[in-house]
C-alpha cells in the first residue's frame, strides 16, 4: 500500500487524505500515518514554505485563510 501512495504522489495533482484514502482502500487516518512513515524514511518530503511560488499556486487561498491546515508533499 505504501508504494501505492508513492505512485499516486509522483502523478500529481492536488489530492486529499480522504480522497486518497478511497483510492487505496483505507482510512485518512492510515493515510496520513503512512505519510509521516515515508516522510521519515525519506521517501518523501513536505513542502515547508512555498515562498514566492505561491503566486501561481492554486492553493494560496486556502492557505491564507487557514494556515498550517494543507500539507503538500513530493516524492524524491
């Protein structure tokens, strides 16, 4: 299943726990525990600050209104 989330965070797109958690047959809950895992194990890592490249982001909304509620990941 692991590898699975992998897959799914190399093909991009904006995806939520609970979107990928129907994808691969499990909770957000497990999701987002397998995130850490992977992120841990250095397989993926989060995006701390997106600086000025949130001009063209279609997330930068989201983030002003509620900072610190939307992670965003990328594989190695």
């Amino acid at each position: 299943m692991l590898k699975q989330l992998i897959n799914e965070i190399r093909a991009g797109g904006t995806l939520e726990t609970s979107i990928l958690a129907a994808r691969l047959g499990t909770t957000p809950q497990l999701v987002e525990a397998m995130l850490e895992h992977l992120q841990r194990s250095g397989l993926i890592e989060a995006y701390v600050n997106c600086g000025d490249g949130c001009l063209g982001c279609g997330l930068q909304d989201a983030c002003r209104k509620t900072p610190g509620t939307i992670r965003l990941w990328q594989s190695k």
